[in-house]
C-alpha cells in the first residue's frame, strides 16, 4: 500500500516511540510517505533513519512561540489546547501537496490532535494511542496547580472533540483494551479497534553480565516533564524510596530521562537518588539496573517502559496503572503492586534474590516477544488497514 503517515513530529527513540517501531514494521511491506511538523531542526540522526523507513520524509518548521500563541488562542475556543498548539497552515499545505502529487491507498493520523489534517476522500485512520479524554479524565486529579486548571480544561474539551473527531475515521486505533472500553461506553464509538504498542526485541536486547557487582542499582526512566512521570518520581521518592533504604542502605536510584522538571531536580541527591536526566542510549541504563521500578499512578494505554526493561530480561516493579493493557503476569514477568509497603518489599526482595531476577527477566523477555514483537504487531496492524483500504 501506498500511506501518507501525518505525525505531530518526526518519530524518534526518545519519542514517539510507537510510530517509530510500527513505521519499523510497515516499510517492510509498503511505501510510506511521512509528514510531520517540528518545532527545532530535527537531528541528522533521527532524518536518517526515518529515511531508511520511508519513500520521503518532510516536516514544516515551526517556531514553538508560534504554536504557544495559538494555544493561548484556543482558550476561547471549543477546540482543546493541544490541537490548537499543533495548527500550522505550512503543515496543511504540506498535506494538500503530497496529496496533489501522488495517490494513496490511505492516510495513517497519529494522535487526536493531528486530526485536523486529514483529508475528506481517502480511507483514513486515526492513531489515537490512548484516550485523550480518558487521559485528562484521570490527569487533573493528581496535577498541581496551575496544570490541574489546564488539565480540567482540556478535559472538558475532549469529552465533545475526540468522539467528534473519532467519528470521522473508518477505524481508530488505540494500544490499551481499557482505552477501547472506554471510548465504546462513554461516547458509543463502534470503530475503536486495538493494536497494542510493540517493542523492537531486536534493538532491545539481553546483555550477558551487565548487572553490575556490589551496590544495587535502581532505575525509573521516562520523559521527565510528563506528568506521569513526575508524579511517579515523586511518588517513588517520598514513600516508596524510604522504605527501601531502610533494609538496603547502600541502594541507588537513577532517575532517567530528558528534560527533567524542577520538582524531579529537586529530588536529586536525596537518599542517593541521582538525577541522570538525558542519555544517548537508555538501553545502558536498563541493562545495569538491578531492576526497572515503574511507579506509574495516572496514565492510559500500555507503557513502552515496561515493554523494553522486559525486552531487555529485566526485571520489572510497576503498579496496576503500570501493567494496564499488558497484562502480565504478576509473580510470573514482572511485579506489580499498588501500596508504597508492597512496591517496596517487591524491591528488596528482588535485590536479594540473583536467581529470581533471572527467571523473571527470561519469562518477561520471551512473552514480550510473543505478544508484543514488531512482526506480531504489525500483522494485527496490516489486518486494519487492508480492511480500511478496502473499503
């Protein structure tokens, strides 16, 4: 098939982790055609590997004052803030031009807030990865204020802007059955279908005897100016922590992502946590980790985090927010618990225990690959859209 993939930026490692692994995938079997917007010049890095996936890749530069001035705009407007943040009528010129140029089979739309650019006439289908409506829904109740304004009103917005919008699509996808349980009760949508993130199990691999000796190192990694993740490194740092210091007093925390808030720096050097922030490769960080803690308390859909450590046969503390869509296997691929006393004895228990660490890692890794594997995915994947190209 021939696709025209519209992404709010160009996919990378570090984000857009999705689109970039089911990219991965599709250019094995089709011509992919990719627009994006972006807000800096993206690295040489990520342009080339995109175009090793793609027949073309284009973007529309677009200053971030300019989509911050929309955004503050769209407070008036019915339109949430987020899709009022991605308008760029280079970007719908860019669609209009591919579009006169070449004839497509489909159009892929990655995220609710790229809805805007989806051309009328063509079988299309909306990525919504999670519900956004659902996201807010759950977000600003644990977001501080002033987010927890923003979030309230952005919530208020997707509960008329994502049925409205998903209405328009012949199949609307998401990586979470609980998002798709969701979107069909709260707003009656009959066209949500299911197609899980995937991990490239290639890519996010064992390393033999990279667990290092002596101290036990812990990991938490994600962007760190999410919400989620923010909530979670605090969480994980004023209950959960303590208590594992308490038994393991020579214990390590690494926080691991880019752009860490001012409450994550805040945390740094507290009880040996040590905020890494940015690495060029975050598969170092998981493969000398004694264990991988998700503390996840707010989020939808199935989270990449969780999917590479066990990629990567190591073992994995999360809580039911963390598991949510997977549905490992408590005990048996990973861990999860919910209360900070819990989540801390899974920890330790881990710590002292070499042999179960394997054996979760292993069972972890050969049931990601399974169920979760870029060729797995993908067929599920193709299935939708041959259907949608069909008609």
């Amino acid at each position: 098939m021939r696709i025209l993939f519209i992404t709010p930026e160009l996919p990378n490692r570090l984000h857009r982790i999705r689109a970039l692994t089911l990219l991965r995938g599709l250019a094995r079997r089709h011509e992919i055609d990719l627009v994006s917007l972006a807000h800096q010049p993206p690295p040489p890095a990520t342009v080339a590997e995109l175009q090793l996936l793609c027949r073309r890749v284009d973007w529309v530069l677009q200053p971030r004052w300019r989509s911050l001035v929309s955004a503050t705009r769209g407070l008036l407007s019915a339109a949430p803030l987020e899709a009022c943040y991605e308008r760029s009528p280079g970007l719908a010129r860019l669609v209009t031009r591919r579009l006169a140029e070449r004839s497509y089979d489909l159009v892929y739309v990655k995220r609710l807030r790229m809805a805007q650019y989806a051309p009328i006439g063509l079988p299309r289908v909306l990525d919504l990865t999670d519900s956004m409506a659902r996201f807010y829904d759950l977000g600003w109740r644990r977001a501080p204020w002033p987010a927890k304004a923003l979030f309230l009103e952005e919530w208020l917005k997707h509960r008329a802007y994502e049925p409205r919008q998903a209405a328009r699509f012949a199949r609307c996808l998401v990586a979470s059955p609980v998002d798709a349980a969701y979107l069909r009760r709260a707003f009656g949508l009959d066209n949500v279908v299911v197609v899980p993130n995937a991990v490239d199990t290639e890519y996010f691999c064992p390393r033999s005897a990279a667990e290092p000796a002596g101290a036990e190192t812990f990991v938490l990694s994600g962007l760190m100016d999410k919400l989620v993740n923010v909530d979670a490194a605090q969480y994980a740092c004023s209950t959960i922590w303590p208590r594992v210091r308490q038994r393991l007093p020579t214990a390590r925390l690494r926080l691991v992502g880019p752009k860490p808030s001012r409450a994550v720096r805040a945390l740094d050097g507290r009880d040996e946590v040590r905020v890494v922030g940015f690495v060029p490769d975050v598969r170092d960080e998981i493969a000398s980790a004694t264990a991988v803690l998700v503390p996840l308390r707010v989020g939808t859909g199935t989270k990449n985090k969780v999917l590479q450590a066990l990629a990567m046969a190591r073992p994995v503390v999360t809580t039911s927010v963390g598991n949510e869509g997977l549905d490992a296997v408590h005990g048996e691929h990973l861990l999860v618990a919910d209360e900070a006393e819990d989540f801390a004895d899974g920890v330790v228990a881990l710590s002292q225990a070499p042999a179960r660490r394997r054996a979760l890692g292993e069972a972890g890794r050969a049931w990601v690959t399974e169920r979760y594997g870029v060729d797995s995915v993908t067929a599920r994947l193709e299935r939708v859209l041959e259907q949608v190209a069909a008609g």
